[in-house]
C-alpha cells in the first residue's frame, strides 16, 4: 500500500545504487577474471587470492549432506597455511590440484567459471590434464587447518578419491554472484513503487518522514522504564534499548570495546517477553554468529533459529539451525524414510521392461516427490512460525524457505534489528526490508559503528560509484537526521584509558569513558608477568625516522592489475625485537597481536616471527576488525622522502588499528612521514604522541647485531 506524492526518492535512490552494483559487479569479475588468467599461484597467495602447498588432513561427513575436507599445510614445505589472514568463514573457493604442467590452462579455465558464474550441475569439473576443480564453502579456518564444506549431493562419485590421490592441492576465491543478484532484485524491487510506501521504516530510510522521538534520547535523563534481565548494563546501554523499544528507527552507535552485542542481546530478550518475532540480520556469517552464540543464552533454544547454509555456522550454533533442525528428530525420521522410499522406487523401476510399468513407476516417483516436497515445507514451516528470534545474513532474509512462511503468518515480524550494520553495503540492508514488506515491521533497529572499517568496494575506476558504495546508511540516515534517532554506547571495557584517549577525542567527540576496571590495567598486571620498562607502559612509540628504515615495494608481477604492496624490513626486525622483549618479561604469545596495513608487511612479519614464536597472532588491520589481544605492536611501514602515506591515510583503518589492544599498543613508524604528509589525523596523531606516549629511537646497529 502506498501514500501519493510527488516524491520519487525511491527511484532515485534505487536506480543510483541499481547502476553502482551492476558496475561494482562487473569489476569484481573482471579483476578476479585478469587475477586468474594472468598471475602466477605464488602471486596469487602472496596477494590473498589463493592458498597453496595443501595435502588432504581429513575427509569426513558432516550435517545437512555437506562433505568437510581437511586441508593442511604440506610438512614437508611448511607447518603452517601462509596468508590465511584474507580468507574468512563463508568465503566461496575452488580447490584445486597443483600441477605446474597445466596451471595455466587450470586458472584460465577457473577464472571463465567465475567470469560466467555457470558452473555444471555436479559442481566438479576437468580440465583436459585431468587436474579436478571444486567448489565449496570455508567452515573452519586457522594456520594449521582449513575446513572446506562441499555439497556432498552435486559432488562427483570421484572427488574423494581424486582428493585424496592429489599430493598437493590449492583453494582459490572466487566472486560470490548472488549477493549481487539479491542486491539488483532489491533495488528493482525498491524501484516499482509508484509512490512513497506507506510504511513509516521506509520513509525513515527515503529521508521522506521527520522524526520525532516519542522518548528523547538527548535529555539527559537517566530514567529508563524498561526492567532489564542483565543487571551489569551501564546507563548508557540502557538508554540505548529504551529508545529503541520506544521508537520505530534507531541506530545504536557502538564504539570499540562499548559492549554492542550486549546491548543488542539485552533488547532482542526484552522484545522476546513482549511476544514480538524478531528478525536479526547481519552482513556476515561471522557477525551474525557471534550474536547467535549470545542469543542462546537467553532465549529458549526452540524460539531460536538460524537460517543459512550449516556449513557458514560455527558449530556451537549448528543446534539452532533450520537445516538442521529438518533433517534431525522426528521430523527427519520422516523424511528420510520418505527419502529412501523414493530411492527403492527409482531401483525398481531401473528392473521394469514394458513401458506401461516404467509409466506406473516413475509416476508413483513424481507423487512421492510431491509428498516429499510438502512435507518439507511444512516442517520448515513449523520451525519458522515457533520460533521468536530468526538469525540470518542480509542476502539470507530473502531465501524462499523463509518466505514461504507467509503463507501461515502474513505477518511474520514486527522488529528488524541489522548488526554490523556500517560493514554493509546499503542495498544489502534494503534486502531484508523489501523481502519482508508483507510484515509491515513496526521497529528498525540498526547497530554499527561508522568510524571503523566500511564495507569493502572493488570499483577503482569510479569515484562516483565508489562514493555511493561507500557511503553506508549509518553516514546518510546520520547527514540528513543527525543524531536525533543516535544513541552514542560511551563506555568501552577493553582499553586503559591512555589507550582509548587519543581515538575519543579525534573519532568520538571526547565522550567515551574507560569502565573502572580497565582504566588503569597494565601487561605487568598480568599473572607472572615482571614489572618492567616495557609492561608498565601503556603507550610505546618506536620513531623510525631517519634512512635506517626505508620502506621497500613488491616487486609487481601483475602487469598492473594489482597495486603492489609495501613492506619494511628492519620494522620487521624492531617488532620481532619488542616481541622478544615482552616474552622475556614473561608476557604470553597468545597475548601478543602484530598487524599492519600492508600484507607485503604481514608477509615478512610471520616469517620472522612465526619461525621462532608460533602463537604470536599476526595479521592486516582489516582482518583484525573485532579482534582485541593485552598487547598490540603496530607495524606502520610507511617511511620515505616524498612524505606518501598510501593506505595510513584512512582514519578509519587506523582507528581500528589502535582499539585493538587492552594493555599496551606499541607503534612502529616514521613520525616525520606521518607529521610532514600533510594528513591532518595523522599530524594531530603525532603531535598527541609526542606528549602522551613513551617515544623510543631504535639504534638500527643493535637491531641487526641482535638479530
């Protein structure tokens, strides 16, 4: 139902995104396309497109019809998966066999089954040097051992035994299309409204409806109506869900270390007692598994369900899948039995000679199906409509078997809650909206932080469309409302309070303030580790200005597809040299977190490193987005006459890079290239260092002696 007005804005807004997806998707093709076509394996790992050098560890049977392949590092090569920091859970792949024969014909023929997104119907194919390629989805990932789940049903009755007959085996990503997909729909969707749609979340988002609060979240008050189930919430949290149970839109801004999923977890189980369903939606696998794993506890663990693919789910979470849940009880029973009827009818008829009984057969066979079928839908049926809370990605609140559950319930929910919501892409957000139009929702809640990491946009060839990707519904509901529906969390819980000073004052206006019980914690608060020069300091800063620690380039091997990565080698030496230092002062490794915004950098640090000190986690800042460690070494890279500083020069990365650590963050970089680059974040940045942190200037002699 729609309201009339003049207004296009849906339009508007759909076809601008429609025009930026299409686009964004036809890069994401064509530079995985030319990736794949053009560089060289080891290329391909060293950038984090591909791992290599893996043996088959395992194979084994898993829930929901899914074949789990154990892959780990080859022995005899390494003991651990090189660059495993770009790949994560949910991450679509191909795996591959190694032969340096044919691996020219085998990426090219990889990269037409990306480009062309038409794989065959089994999911397997050969090339002609009968090298196997096969598709599946990460489950499990860490340095040691990769878990991919494969479809066991399309699978060939030959790729366990291929597997397992290849001595060496590599994955590769490749681009997820249906995402795309959903988003185009969407926005397709969005745009065959004629008129504003009469829904008040709709017009909220078209920026076609003031607001008005119906409980101020600004007045200073600190009465709340609500009763809450956790009694640990500050008076921030709680405001944040009184608003949010009052009002139909609002945004929960959650800085590093507040507490979001808490607060998240709280208002879910306070709409749960007032009878309401709730979906909840998050970009990611991961995001909204993390919530789900919360979730669990509160809410009674049949009202709980999590639609998506088990092999995406952590498996503390499987019991609250939907696809497991079909396939397992009573309900299960009866449908495997109805399975396997149907398989002993197809054996039967296989025997049959004359047509008549071939007829008779294979029509039984396609009554059976039916009944299958039926039953199917109503038991997913069943576990949909008893359920409160729905967990799923945004691509996932469109799948049919979700939808279908409007035959039983025309309104099926009453609050959307999206998590994570500043890592989304905006048309990913409309997905859940326009999917589930019929339940008229009465409630948004959106929840992120926009002054970490954005979504990730390929587009390089654009700015208009990079811009318009870029720009999450948290920024553009924030220009045009301001922060009349924003409720700031303001006490964080990871970070002593020197740490969180400097990301407070240039990121969140000065408001947040570091929770009594970690104001003031130091590593040499830490059992058995000794109080010393380097644990009772919460901020280290190594100055590597001078010639002594130039940055160097990877050599590129692309042909200008790929912007080539920087690294640092004697910084690589002065972290391992910190990291020496903590462990002799008896600091833990698995207590020490190395990142930096090169991957050239990360490279090099995990072979330092990890040849001597295992547990040390080393990985990019973007991979460390929602990550925390007691210590955090910062490698910078960037050091060089022309004052560039490249990927140092988003706010954003660096201001997750330095809310990582608990107790100590320790900087390694060039303070004159940061001051003289003429980034005012990275000036102001330095100018608060030199007065609140203890700067350090390394004696590259040393350094290499030592090393």
């Amino acid at each position: 139902m729609s309201v009339a007005t003049d207004s296009a804005s849906n339009k508007l807004i759909s076809e601008r995104f429609l025009n930026a997806i299409v686009h964004e998707q036809a890069q994401d093709v064509e530079l995985t396309t030319k990736l794949l076509n053009n560089l060289p394996l080891k290329k391909l790992v060293s950038n984090g497109y591909a791992l290599n050098n893996l043996v088959v560890e395992n194979i084994r049977t898993g829930l929901g019809g899914k074949l789990y392949v154990e892959l780990a590092p080859d022995s005899a090569i390494s003991q651990e998966i090189t660059n495993t920091g770009d790949f994560k859970v949910g991450d679509i792949v191909i795996i591959t066999s190694s032969s340096s024969s044919s691996r020219s014909n085998k990426l090219k023929k990889t990269a037409q089954k990306t480009s062309s997104n038409n794989h065959n119907n089994n999911g397997t194919s050969k090339n002609k040097n009968g090298d196997i390629i096969e598709e599946g989805v990460i489950f499990k990932i860490k340095d040691s051992l990769i878990t991919i789940s494969i479809d066991e049903a399309k699978a060939e009755p030959t790729t366990i035994s291929d597997l397992y007959s290849s001595k060496k085996l590599h994955i590769i990503k490749t681009t997820n299309q249906i995402t795309y997909t959903r988003m185009c729909s969407t926005m397709r969707r969005l745009n065959e409204y004629e008129t504003l749609p009469n829904n008040e979340i709709m017009q909220y988002l078209l920026c076609e409806r003031e607001f008005v609060a119906r409980k101020n979240a600004n007045d200073g008050s600190s009465d709340c109506s609500s009763q809450f189930h956790n009694d640990q919430l500050n008076t921030s949290q709680k405001k944040a869900i009184d608003f949010a149970l009052n009002n139909t839109i609002s945004i929960i801004h959650g800085p590093p270390g507040t507490g979001k999923t808490y607060t998240l977890v709280e208002l879910i189980a306070q709409l749960y007692d007032r009878g309401e369903r709730i979906l909840v939606c998050g970009p990611s696998n991961i995001s909204v598994d993390t919530i789900l794993e919360r979730l669990g506890k509160v809410i009674p663990g049949n009202e709980l369900l999590r639609i998506g693919h088990p092999a995406r789910l952590l498996e503390a979470n499987l019991s609250h899948s939907l696809d497991v849940l079909a396939k397992t009880g009573e309900n299960g029973s009866i449908l495997k039995d109805l399975r396997k009827e149907i398989d002993d009818t197809i054996l039967k008829i296989k025997k049959y000679k004359s047509y008549k009984d071939l007829r008779e057969g294979w029509k039984m066979v396609k009554e059976l199906r039916k009944d299958l079928k039926r039953r199917e839908i109503k038991v997913t049926n069943d576990l949909i409509i008893q359920s409160k809370v729905v967990v799923c990605t945004l691509h996932g609140s469109s799948s049919k078997v979700l939808l279908q559950a409007y035959d039983i319930d025309p309104k099926l929910f009453s609050t959307l809650i999206i998590d994570e919501v500043s890592q989304s892409l905006e048309p990913q957000c409309w997905i859940p909206l326009i999917s589930h139009y019929r339940s008229n929702m009465k409630r948004l809640v959106l929840a992120g932080d926009n002054k970490q990491l954005p979504p990730t946009v390929k587009t390089e060839d654009n700015d208009a469309i990079k811009n318009t990707l870029s720009k999450t519904i948290f920024d553009r509901l924030e220009d045009h409302y301001g922060d009349s529906f924003k409720l700031l969390l303001n006490v964080q819980y990871r970070m002593n309070k020197k740490i969180m000073e400097f990301s407070s004052k240039e990121m969140y206006e000065n408001k947040l303030l570091a929770a009594d019980s970690v104001a003031n914690r130091l590593l040499s608060d830490l059992p058995g580790v000794d109080v010393d020069e380097n644990t009772e300091i919460p901020l280290i800063w190594y100055d590597t200005q001078g010639d002594d620690f130039l940055e160097g380039q990877e050599r590129d091997d692309s042909d200008g597809i790929l912007i080539s990565s920087k690294y640092n080698e004697n910084e690589a030496y002065l972290v391992l040299k910190h990291v020496k230092d903590l462990l002799n002062s008896n600091v833990l490794q698995d207590h020490i977190g190395i990142i930096s915004p090169y991957s050239a950098q990360v490279s090099l640090l995990k072979s330092l490193v990890h040849s001597k000190y295992s547990q040390v986690e080393i990985s990019t800042v973007d991979g460390f987005q929602g990550r925390e460690k007691e210590v955090i070494i910062l490698s910078l890279v960037r050091s060089n006459d022309t004052y560039d500083v490249g990927f140092l020069r988003d706010d954003r990365r660096l201001n997750v890079a330095m809310t990582r650590p608990r107790r100590q963050l320790c900087v390694i970089g060039n303070m004159e290239t940061l001051e003289r680059s003429n980034i005012k974040f990275l000036k102001d940045w330095v100018s608060w260092a030199e007065e609140n942190m203890e700067i350090r200037y390394p004696d590259i002699s040393e350094l290499l002696q030592d090393n």
